[in-house]
C-alpha cells in the first residue's frame, strides 16, 4: 500500500545499541571508535549474509530490516557469539557489549529507504529491555522463530514502555552454547512434532536454569544504570560568528563528559543527538527518538568579550520546563576553556548533584510512595531526602527500602554503596541503632566495590568507615579514590570535607565545602558543620553559632549540641539553655555520653573535645565528671 510518506511493509525489525557507550567514548574515544567501526563491519556482514538490509547506524546503534524473522533471529545470534568471542581479547572495562531487539511489525518505508512507525518503536522498546550481549524479541517474532533457530527461548513477560499503548509481551533469546546445542537442526526440521514437542520441554527448562544463574554473572562495569536517562543537544551559537562555534561545541561535549560521571544517569553519547544541531526541535519527540526522559538544551551568545550561556532542562514526555539558568562571563584571551569549564561543572552539578534538578524533580513520588514499590533507583533518592533532613523517620524509610532493593537486585552496586552510607549514620546519628553498623556499612561497602571497581559513593562511604574506625591512612586511600573518579560531584566533596576538617587538614576541607558551594548554588544546610568546626577549632565562636544556625537540621541531636557549646562559650544563655533543652528531647543521656559520642567523631582533636565539652557545661548541660 503506497501512503504519503511513503509504502507499508509487514517486517523483521531489528534494533542494536552499545551498552555504557557514554563510559567507553570517555574512557578512551579512539580505542572506543576503532572497536565500534569493526563491530559494525561485522554487524553489516551477518545482516547481508541473512538477506537482511542495514537501514541506518546513527551513533552506536543499528537499525535493520528482514523480510524474515528467523532470519534476524539468526543474524543477531551469531553477531551476539562473535561479539563475545572478540570481547575476550579485550580488557573488561574496555569490552563492546550491544544490546539487540527484534520486533514483527508493519512499518512505513520511505523513498529514501529510512523506515519508521510502531513497528520500528517496538524493536527499539525490546533492545532497551535486553541484557548487555543479549536478544530481546516480541511475542510476534517469537511465534515465527520458535523451533526454526538454534536457541531457545524465556518468557521475560509483559512490559509497559514509553510511546507505546499496549503492553510488549517479550521473550529473551537463550544464547547459551549448551542450550544451543539441544536444538533441532535446520536440515532436520521435518522431524516429528513429539520428538520438537519434547526437545523444547527439555530446552524450555534448561533455559529457565541458566538464565537464572547468569543474572549474577553480567559484568556489572557494563550494566545498564537505573536511574533516570538523558540527552544533551548541541548547544546553538548565538553570536552570529561561526569562529564561536568551538565554545558551543566545547560547551556540549564537558557537560555530557561530566554527566556521565554519575554513574546513575544514562547519557546519550554525543552523535546520537549531533542529528540536532542547528535544528528547531520538539524536545518531546527528541525523548521519542532517542528513548530519554529528560533532554538538556542550551545556548551560547559572545558579544565582544562578553559572554552569556543560557541553558534549560526539560522534561522529555510533557515539554515541562524543569530547570534554567544563565551563566555571564567575561572573556579573556587566557581564560575561555576555563570559563567554559567553570560552566559546565555548574551545569551538570545544578542538573546531576543529589539535590539537582533530576533528583528533585523526581523525588515526590519515592517520598511518599511505600518502600516496597519503590524500585532501585527510587531507594537511592530516598537517601538523598534522608540526607538533606537527618532525620530517624527518613533514615529508617531508606534503609528498608535499600535493604529491599539489594534482596530484589543483588548486583546493583549504587544500592549498597548508599546503604554502606545509611549504616554509617546509625554509627555517627544514633538513627535506628542494630548491632555493628561499622561492620555492616564496610560489608556493603566493599560489595558495592566488588560489583564496581569504580563506583564514587562506595569509596566516599568506605572512607568515612575508615575514619570512624581511626585509620587515616586508608581513609585518605577511599577518600582520593572517591574524589579522582568525579571530583565535581558537590555533595561528595561537601561530605568528605567534614573528616577532612576533623583530622586537621582544614585547608584542604575548606576548599571542597567552597567549591561545592560554588558549583551547587542550591546546596543543603549540612555543609555548614565543615565551616562549623573550622571556626569552633579557631575559637570564633560569633560564626560558629552562626554556622549552626544555618545547618537546618531540626531532627538530628548534632545540630543543638553544636549551637550548645558555642553559645555557652559565647555567654548567650537564653540560646544556649533552649538549645540543650531541644538536645536532651532528641537524646536524653548526651549529657551522660558526651565523650564518647564526641570521640567517635573528633577523635584525632582531643583538646578540641575538652573545649566543646566546657561549651555544654556553660549551656547548662549537666555532664559527669567521669564524662568530661
């Protein structure tokens, strides 16, 4: 049937994508186009081999067409082998995996051979549900394929994707050599259907077994983030010179560089989303297009040495605006990559930070949303609430819900890094108290690092354990660890400056609290205890007290001892005397346990404990001799 745009066709789609493409470009871009550029070669080999036709390889991805679907199954298994026979030769952080959906459909072919609708939706829909080096085919494909290729196949159930109106009942390809090998052979298809019939029985079960055992084995460096997705498109030179083109280009690529830095947002590499530049778009079908929730546009305006970056981030499925801003600057001959620098660490801190517009955006729903329906991803913003409160009620919802999430996803490694960090608290806070949380928050630290050698928030909540265990050495090992993976991440520079400050090292703690503030405008009242000790330390108390008040932090018992101990040195009896009194309603016995809970933090600062101690007697905190 021949329409406007184009004729209808019912076909085979096949859809391919690079799994943690993002990742490979920023670890090593050469390396990471040289493998693509053979992998694709292979990839357009199996197709033509199959009768198959390459439609487009934008990017990292690949879209083809079969007018069988035992075909593309066929295709995708043997590019799916040889891809990982190839990855054995390579490092495993420097391993290609695709993942590949394949859909029965009616699609639009157009004159220039592109092709689109439903048809193709669905393929890309199935390749985003497939594992990394697996297949992913529709109940439709499935029909046509079973007990004509050489795997098997699993039942992954019903799935409500983005743009789609109807559920995609999905089957996984079993890719297993032995599973494989029970197949019936193509020569001998003709056999009876008992000996089929029971073959399949035999090879259902089987790959049901070795599906479930290999859901821990993935290679978790390569597995998909489960947090939110999001492209950034090309910021447009404003300027009316084309020889400004580099700063709006420069611009672009830091920010999608230090996006991809927090390891749980999924970025959408770079010439995915060049398709864009110099195009007026509707974010909506930019988010259709490239299956992203949130999409980050910007623009960049040079007028003689002035110049202004306008950003905004949207939402993808409404054209919601979410978040602005504008950053002016004046240029110098030796200072533009350093303002573009200095812009685009605010950029993504303001947009990827724990308290950014993403994580803000999204944290009304996990907030009031019980911890059992709450999905991985939604555990760690929790924690993000739980941080920005410090409060028992948020501490508990967060630690359920992480415990949860690590029971129903084992190998997510953020899931225990965050937990190493909650367990942490009930050490320092006194939250929800069990037995050995030290023990625990170094367990899960350590399995988060098992699971990723990279991950920051394991390393920055096993420094924290290091130093509450009063080995400096290996907390100064996790804490540069933690800062060389992502050093512009703002709340992590903002925490690890507090045990930075507490061992001495003030210089360099007042340093990150001041560069998170800068590149995080928006930031929670916790920074405040790192300038807090610095003055208490120097003796000025007139700023302590003010840094105490700013902390924000009504729930946590920290906040009124530290206000205690500077108005009591400062003679402020009224302050000091209504701050111990809210001290003794969130822990009765401080009084009783002074030392030893301010030991367990400023333990390298013996003196410095005396004098906090003679703050509180002065505020009118009854406190043992035997304590103090």
């Amino acid at each position: 049937m021949v329409v406007e745009e184009g004729y209808r066709k019912l076909a085979a789609v096949l859809v391919a994508d690079v799994v943690g493409y993002s990742r490979l470009m920023a670890d090593d871009e050469r390396a990471t186009v040289r493998t693509l550029t053979q992998y694709r070669e292979l990839f357009v080999k199996r197709v033509d081999a199959h009768q198959g036709r390459i439609v487009d390889t934008a990017g990292d991805s690949v879209l083809a067409i079969f007018d069988s679907v035992v075909e593309a199954v066929e295709a995708a298994i043997e590019v799916q082998h040889e891809f990982a026979e190839r990855n054995q030769q390579l490092p495993n952080h420097r391993r290609m995996n695709f993942r590949i959906g394949i859909n029965l459909g009616d699609i639009i072919v157009r004159e220039d051979g592109s092709i689109y609708g439903d048809g193709v939706n669905v393929a890309a829909r199935l390749e985003s549900l497939a594992d990394a080096g697996g297949v992913m085919v529709s109940d439709d494909a499935f029909r046509y394929a079973r007990g004509k290729v050489m795997a098997g196949f699993v039942d992954a159930g019903t799935h409500k994707v983005k743009n789609i109106d109807e559920p995609v009942h999905a089957f996984r390809v079993v890719l297993d050599d032995k599973a494989a090998a029970t197949q019936v052979p193509r020569r001998n298809r003709k056999k009876s259907l008992g000996v089929v019939v029971g073959i399949w029985v035999v090879l259902l079960l089987v790959a049901a077994i070795v599906s479930w055992s290999k859901r821990g084995q993935e290679d978790p460096i390569l597995a998909m983030p489960t947090g939110p997705t999001i492209a950034v498109l090309p910021f447009a030179n404003m300027s009316g010179d084309p020889e400004q083109e580099y700063f709006s280009d420069g611009i672009t690529e830091d920010i999608i560089t230090g996006l991809s830095r927090f390891r749980d947002l999924l970025v959408i590499a770079r010439n995915s989303t060049l398709q864009y530049k110099g195009k007026a778009v509707d974010v909506r079908e930019v988010g259709r297009d490239l299956g992203v929730q949130f999409v980050l546009e910007g623009s960049v305006r040079r007028d003689a040495e002035d110049i202004r970056v306008t950003t905004q981030l949207l939402d993808a499925t409404s054209g919601v605006h979410i978040w602005a801003e504008n950053f002016d600057r004046t240029l110098s001959a030796g200072s533009v990559f350093t303002i573009q620098d200095e812009i685009a660490q605010q950029v993504v801190a303001q947009i990827a930070d724990a308290y950014g517009a993403i994580s803000e955006f999204r944290k009304a729903e996990a907030r009031s949303s019980p911890p059992g329906t709450l999905g991985a991803y939604e555990c760690v913003l929790l924690v993000y609430e739980f941080f920005r409160v410090l409060s028992p009620e948020m501490h508990a919802k967060a630690r359920d819900c992480l415990q949860s999430a690590v029971k129903t996803d084992p190998n997510y490694a953020d899931a225990w890094a965050w937990l190493a960090g909650i367990y942490n608290e009930e050490y320092v806070d006194a939250f929800n108290p069990l037995p050995n949380p030290l023990d625990r928050a170094l367990d899960a630290g350590l399995k988060a690092i098992e699971l990723d050698a990279n991950n920051q928030v394991a390393h920055w909540f096993l420094a924290w354990n290091y130093y509450f265990r009063r080995d400096l050495d290996k907390f100064q090992q996790y804490a540069d660890r933690a800062l060389s993976i992502n050093p512009n991440n703002a709340t992590m520079l903002a925490e690890l400056s507090m045990p930075f400050a507490w061992s001495g090292d003030v210089e360099k703690a007042e340093g990150m609290v001041r560069k998170a503030m800068r590149i995080n405008p928006r930031f929670p009242g916790f920074y405040y205890f790192t300038f807090y000790h610095i003055h208490a330390v120097a003796g000025n108390y007139e700023q302590a007290a003010a840094d105490a008040e700013k902390l924000g932090l009504p729930d946590l018992f920290w906040m009124h001892a530290k206000a205690a101990t500077a108005y009591g040195h400062l003679g402020r009896t009224d302050d000091a005397r209504a701050a111990v009194e809210k001290l003794l309603m969130l822990y009765p016995d401080f009084g009783k346990k002074a030392r030893e809970e301010l030991e367990s933090i400023y333990w390298p600062n013996p003196e410095y404990i005396d004098r906090y101690i003679d703050g509180l007697r002065k505020a009118g905190l009854e406190i043992p001799s035997d304590s103090g």
